[in-house]
C-alpha cells in the first residue's frame, strides 16, 4: 500500500526530525500501518535521533510488524538485522516467540557478515530473555 499524502506527516524527512516521529507515535497503530516499512528504515542506525523515537513504539505493535521485521532478517543488510533483533525483537513481548526459528538460525548457522556483527550474540540474548 502506498502511503498517502496524510501519511507522509508520519514519516520523517531526515535523522533529526522527532517532530514526525513523534507525530507517527501519537497516531499509533493501526493508522501508521501504511508506513510501516518507511518507519522501519529509521532504524537501520540505532544512533539516529528518531531511532530512539520510533523503537519503543515499533516493538509494542506485536505481530503486525512480523513481515516488516522479516523483510529486514532476509536483507543483507547486517547491522540493521543487529539494530532489528536488539532493539525491536529484543524489546516486543509477542516477536521473540513468533520469529523463534530466525533467532536459532542466526544462533546456528550465522553467515561470515552476521558473526562480524556480533548477529549471534544479540540473537542468542533474545532467545534468553522470551
């Protein structure tokens, strides 16, 4: 789905701008649904100011966001996969369980790229805590 011209007040423009993530957190979910996917991309550097916005809210929509996250742990994108396990999965109540068999496999048979980025480590974390 493609988000509309109302939806793009949810999305911010660039690392510094709380004004929209904060705008995406106040109308929560499901109406940020649309956007999903865009509001997953401010997580690909936990550093970023709206990182530390948008986390917290991400993680508490549950099972709505299972594709989003899913998405990301089949990209090659090693150090948004750490961002996503740590910070999204690590701090949901309900991902933990529902992404069990993607968590063991980072634990199992990490690839070269997600040992480099200690992918295992926070993956076998998770698994502890849920």
């Amino acid at each position: 789905m493609t988000p509309g011209a109302a939806h793009a007040a949810w999305i911010p423009c660039d690392k510094h701008d709380l004004r929209r993530a904060e705008a995406a957190v106040a109308a929560g979910y499901p109406a940020v649904e649309p956007v999903l996917p865009a509001l997953m991309e401010w997580l690909q550097d936990l550093n970023w100011p709206v990182a530390r916005v948008l986390a917290p809210f991400l993680a508490s929509i549950g099972a709505p966001l299972l594709p989003h996250v899913r998405a990301v742990l089949a990209s090659g994108d090693d150090v948004w996969k750490y961002g996503i396990v740590g910070r999204l999965v690590g701090e949901s109540d309900v991902l933990p369980r529902q992404l069990r068999a993607e968590l063991v496999r980072l634990v199992e048979a990490p690839t070269a790229s997600e040992i480099a980025e200690e992918l295992p480590e926070i993956a076998r974390e998770v698994l502890e805590r849920g």
